[in-house]
C-alpha cells in the first residue's frame, strides 16, 4: 500500500495507457508490441531494457499461444519482475548488516538527491529494528552539509559525529569508527560529498574515506550506498555509471519515486548496471523510505 500510494504518478501514467492499449487492441499484434514498447520507454525503463522486455514477451506470448490482449496484462507484470531479477533468482535485496561488528555503511551521490534525508531515514528505521545507529558527517566540502545531517539526527534521536567544514572527511570516519566502538553502536551512516564536477577529486576522496574504513574494519564498508534522484530520468543512470567506476557500489536508495511518473527508472538501473536498488524513498516524511520489494513494486505500478 507504501507502493500504491508512492507510485501514483507513474502508475497513473503507466497502467492507465497499459489499460487504454489493451482495451483498444482485439489480437496481440505487431502493433500492440510497438504501442507498447512506446509506453515502456515513456515511463523511463530505458531503451535497452525495453528491448529486452519486449523480446522476452513475443516469446512468452507464443509459447503460452496468447491470443487475449487482457492476459498480456498478467505476462508484462511477471516479465517486469523477471527483467528486474535477472539471472539469479534473489529476494529482496537486504542491507548486509555485522552480527558482532559495527556495520560501517558509506552514502555517495550528487548534491540534491536527498542523500541527507536518506541517511536520516534509513537511522530511524534501523533504530526501530533495535538497531543503535550513530551517524558521521564526512560531507565537509558543502557548505551547511554538517548542520543538516546533524539536525536529521537530533530529529531522529541519533548522534552524529562532526569536524568543522574544510576538513578532512576520512579523519571524520575514522572518528566515527572509533565512536561506534566505543558507545557500542551497532551501524555508523557514514555521509561524503557529492562533487560530481570533478571525478578526479571525487575518486580520490572516496578511495581515501575506503582505505581508512578497509584498515579500520575488517570487510568494511559493508555497504557503498548509491543515492539516486529518480526524478532526473535517464541522468541518475549516468550518475550511476560514474559511480560505479569511481567505487564499488554495493546498492542504490532511489529517492523521490513519489515525485514522478517515470518510475520506471527503477527497472533500467538494475537491468542495465547490475545493481541491486536496496531502497526506495516515497516521501519527504521519515517514514516513507521503504526497502524495494520488486514484486510489490510492479504490482503497486498496475494497482
Ligand atoms: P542531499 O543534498 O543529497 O543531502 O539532499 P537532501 O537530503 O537535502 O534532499 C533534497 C530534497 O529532496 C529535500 O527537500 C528532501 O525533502 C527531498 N527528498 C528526499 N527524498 C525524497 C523522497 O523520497 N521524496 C520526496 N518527495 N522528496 C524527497
């Protein structure tokens, strides 16, 4: 019901026109896949995956001889779960949470995307899951970037441990390991500074805040966080990409799905990079950050 309510804009979008095509067609045609394929695309699914997409669905509807556009519905939900899986047959994706260390989790992305909120979210609900969560503010490039995340913990009843702006954003981590140790904390959010401007700083930024984590914690950072603003489209996929090539990221948080009618975005970013999207962000309340399901996901599109 998180996902109905999130996915207004795309599924009024999506399953409205998927409803309208069905209806307008008798016989699963040429012409249907082509309308279809419009509609995918509309939705920003991506080319490539539309393509997938639309193969693996000639090739369902002849092998169950499909003649009714109405039980295509049915076939293009299981096959958007499917494109969205991949080869291997995983559940939903979860956090990789340390049974007897602190789980250090890294956040990278662009200034806007909602990284602050996202952090501030995800300590709340890892807070009611019994988790004890400490945050590190290792964005010290943004001006007012330490205050904000700052303010999200006092929000969420979380500490969070800060240098002054300017300074060095591992030296910060490596306070805030040292914190988690100490207070017993059970998950350290660790933000960093999204300057997308320069990949060559950025690169070096992140390969520093790594090692001081590697050397730290054993197998750390559990998790390399990507966040995603779904709103900007196809750019959050080439943000992605330059991510990716910068760090190992290990998951993707897709804020602001509620704010679009492209939701489709979800599906091209894992078709197309292999990453798993770990969280969606449905609303700016601290509630609305809920962990991606895929089936509820596609269901919530055609609900
Ligand atoms: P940052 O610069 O990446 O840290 O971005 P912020 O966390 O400051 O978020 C930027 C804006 O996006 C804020 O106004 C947030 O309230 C808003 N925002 C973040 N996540 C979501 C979401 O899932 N849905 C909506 N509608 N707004 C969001």
């Amino acid at each position: 019901t998180k996902y109905k309510e999130g996915l207004q804009k795309t599924r009024k979008s999506f399953s409205e026109r998927v409803n309208d095509l069905v209806a307008r067609y008798r016989s699963v045609d040429e012409d249907f896949f082509e309308d279809l394929e419009e509609i995918l695309i509309a939705a920003d699914v991506g080319v490539s995956t539309v393509m997938d997409l639309i193969d693996e669905l000639k090739m369902e509807v002849k092998r169950r001889n499909i003649k009714d556009t109405n039980e295509v519905k049915q076939v293009i939900s299981e096959k958007l779960v499917e494109i969205y899986h991949g080869e291997e047959d995983e559940e939903v994706a979860e956090l990789n949470l340390q049974e007897d260390d602190v789980t250090v989790v890294l956040f990278v992305g662009v200034n806007g995307v909602g990284k602050t909120t996202t952090i501030g979210k995800l300590a709340h609900q890892l807070q009611e899951d019994g988790k004890k969560v400490l945050l590190a503010a290792g964005d010290t490039f943004r001006a007012g970037a330490i205050e904000q995340l700052n303010e999200w913990g006092n929000r969420v009843g979380v500490d969070t441990i800060k240098h002054s702006e300017g300074s060095d954003p591992s030296a910060v981590i490596y306070d805030g390991i040292q914190a988690a140790r100490s207070r017993k904390a059970d998950v350290l959010l660790c933000d960093t500074a999204g300057r997308l401007q320069n990949k060559v700083n950025l690169m070096n930024e992140l390969s520093k805040v790594k090692r001081v984590i590697e050397r730290e914690v054993p197998n750390g950072p559990h998790e390399v966080l990507l966040v995603l603003d779904a709103t900007t489209g196809q750019n959050a996929l080439s943000q992605a990409k330059t991510f990716a090539d910068a760090t190992d990221v290990s998951g993707i948080a897709l804020t602001k799905l509620d704010g679009t009618a492209k939701g489709g975005i979800v599906l091209a970013i894992r078709n197309e990079l292999g990453i798993p999207v770990k969280y969606v962000g449905l609303g700016e309340r601290v509630e609305d950050l809920q962990t991606f399901d895929p089936q509820a996901f596609v269901y919530g599109l055609f609900a």
